[in-house]
C-alpha cells in the first residue's frame, strides 16, 4: 500500500536532492581548479619523468610501480597501459605492478613483514638502469619507502608520486629521481591528479615513441 507523501516531506526531499547535486559538483569544481593550479607546477616534473622513462625502456629496460589502496589502483592502471596501450597502437612496453600477485603479498607479509611486501620484490626483479614508480599520496607509506630505497640499491631512478609537501618520500628521493608532487592535502584530490599525470606519462612516452601522428590532441 502505498502512503500519500505530504507536501512537506516532497519539499524536504527537494531540499535534499539539490544539497546532493550542489555537493557533488563541488567535488567537479574543486577537482577542476586544482589541475588548473597543479599544471604549470606539475608540468616540468613530468616531462622529466617521461624522459625518465624512455630511457629506461629503450636500453631494454622496465619499470616497477607500487602503492597501497587507490595508489595501488593506480600502479596496475599504469602498468596495464604500458603492456597493453595506451590510446594509440604500438609495441608492449615493459611494465610490472608490484600490488597484483597475492600469494607473494602474503607470504612476505606473513613471514616478514608487510613493509617489505614492495621492496623485496624491487631486489628480487630490479636491475639497474630500471624505474620505479613509487605512489604515495601522504609520501609516507612504509612499505613505498623501503621500495625506495631497494630501487637505491639496485641503481634504479624512481619516480616518485605524491602530495601534501611530500613526505619522507621527498627526503628519500635522490637528485637524480623525479618528484611529481600534487599540491593539496586531501587525497581524493591528490589521486584525481595522480592518475592525470600518470595519462600524461602515456601519452607523452607514446608521443615520443611513435611521433605525433594520429595523435587525439
């Protein structure tokens, strides 16, 4: 049976309904000025990252991303853009996500530690000469830091992905590494632009690869 709503609970639910759509586009708003203001400041440390990048992979190198919850999202994203593709044709390029394999997460969680879940995997895989894309939004995750500093020790450039000033990640990094450091505190914000730069690295590396025929810009 079906009960008559009154006009003051359809009026509430108005209310309530255009509180909803201002909020979410809000969250459209906020995301939008913020890759407006992180563009020309982001710009410079993604070019130097794609540069990064195609030298490791035409001396036959590859590259190695790692990151924990949507981080970790963004890690297999890349990767599965890289060996498949991007928005255009082209050779598989070499890429590995360090999140994807459950039975060594959680053998190496299990017998050593989860810190250790990234870096062990960098030694086991890592040779010099390769990236690490290492994605932090707090650039403080443990187990991204101890990735870090394996790659270090593998003589491997990282490419580190961050925000809120950076971290101990921006500590970590050496002068040869790249910081793409998004400049915001909230991590839904930080992601959103996470995952633009890590489109932009596509692009641009296919851009280079290939020339700019049938480019979509």
């Amino acid at each position: 049976m079906n009960i008559p709503r009154t006009r003051q609970e359809t009026r509430r639910e108005g209310i309530i309904a255009t509180m909803l759509q201002q909020r979410i586009q809000q969250h459209f708003i906020d995301s939008a000025d913020l890759k407006y203001q992180a563009a020309p400041v982001l710009s410079k440390p993604i070019a130097d990252a794609v540069q990064a990048l195609l030298a490791c992979l035409t001396s036959g190198g590859k590259v190695l991303a790692c990151g924990n919850g949507g981080s970790a999202a963004d890690a297999q994203h890349f990767a599965a853009e890289f060996v498949g593709r991007f928005e255009r044709e082209r050779p598989e390029l070499a890429a590995i996500a360090l999140t994807t394999d459950s039975s060594i997460l959680t053998a190496i969680a299990n017998d050593y530690d989860f810190s250790v879940v990234f870096s062990r995997q960098v030694r086991a895989l890592g040779q010099p000469g390769d990236v690490l894309l290492a994605i932090s939004t707090s650039g403080n995750s443990a187990n991204v830091l101890a990735a870090v500093l394996a790659a270090h020790e593998r003589d491997m450039v990282v490419i580190g992905l961050s925000g809120r000033g950076g971290g101990k990640l921006a500590r970590a990094l050496r002068d040869t590494d790249v910081h793409i450091c998004v400049p915001h505190d909230r991590t839904a914000r930080i992601q959103e632009v996470h995952l633009l730069s890590l489109h932009c690295l596509c692009d641009a590396v296919d851009d280079l690869l290939l020339g700019d025929t049938e480019s979509p810009l």
